[in-house]
C-alpha cells in the first residue's frame, strides 16, 4: 500500500488540475478518474475506487452524448467505456456482487459488438 501512496497523491492532484483547467475535455476527465480508481482499487479502497470508476463511465456517456463527438471520438470513447464497464463488472464480480457485475458485462458486450465484436473486447481486456 505504501508504495502506491505516491502514485494516488499524483492522481488525485490531476484530478483536481483537469477539473479547474477549461480546456480539458471530458476524456482527460475520465482518465483521471480511471487512473485514481485503480489506484485506490488496488490499495483496498473499493467504495471508493467503485465511486470513481461509476464517475468515469458517466463522463465518458456525457462525452459519446455530445453532438460534436466526431466518430473517431466516438470509437475511442466507445473503447474506454467497454474498458471501464469491464473493470467495474471484474470488480463486483470479485466482491460477490453478481447482478451488478452482469450488467456492466451486459454493456461492455452491446457496445463491442456495435463496433468490432471480438477486437475490441480483448482490445479493453488489454487494458485492464
């Protein structure tokens, strides 16, 4: 746990620089969110850890929203939210929450195959 230290006060300082900084898109947002989450996750903090990467699929749902969310965007946007249901589903997967964890396996699986079926689910299991 002591070695991470470091790494969560670097994500969480991030995290609060990408939301004071306007030019920041919704992505950066996110990704500092994921980061922190498995950080934490990593250090036994799951409510938390939980909290943010619930925080970072709903930024990047907002992001795929926009109307100016150009399709290349929108292929990277749709390939960190499969990544992060996955590591959200594998999280309450492993803490016994089976409902929870099948529906975000659900839309991990409903986004992929909108895209590239088998590319990109073992693009965002790479990822994790």
């Amino acid at each position: 746990r002591q070695e991470l230290e470091p790494a969560e006060a670097c994500f969480r300082q991030a995290l609060r620089d990408v939301r004071k900084d306007k030019s920041a898109s919704l992505n950066d947002l996110a990704l500092c969110q994921e980061r922190l989450a498995m950080i934490l996750y990593k250090q036994d903090e799951r409510e938390e850890a939980v909290k943010l990467y619930r925080q970072s699929i709903a930024t990047l749902e907002k992001a795929l929203a926009l109307d100016k969310v150009k399709s290349k965007d929108a292929k990277a946007i749709d390939g960190a939210l499969v990544s992060r249901y996955l590591a959200l589903g594998n999280i309450l997967e492993f803490d016994g929450e089976f409902k929870q964890a099948r529906s975000f396996y659900e839309k991990a699986e409903a986004l992929a195959t909108a895209w590239r079926p088998l590319f990109l689910i073992a693009y965002a299991l790479s990822l994790i």
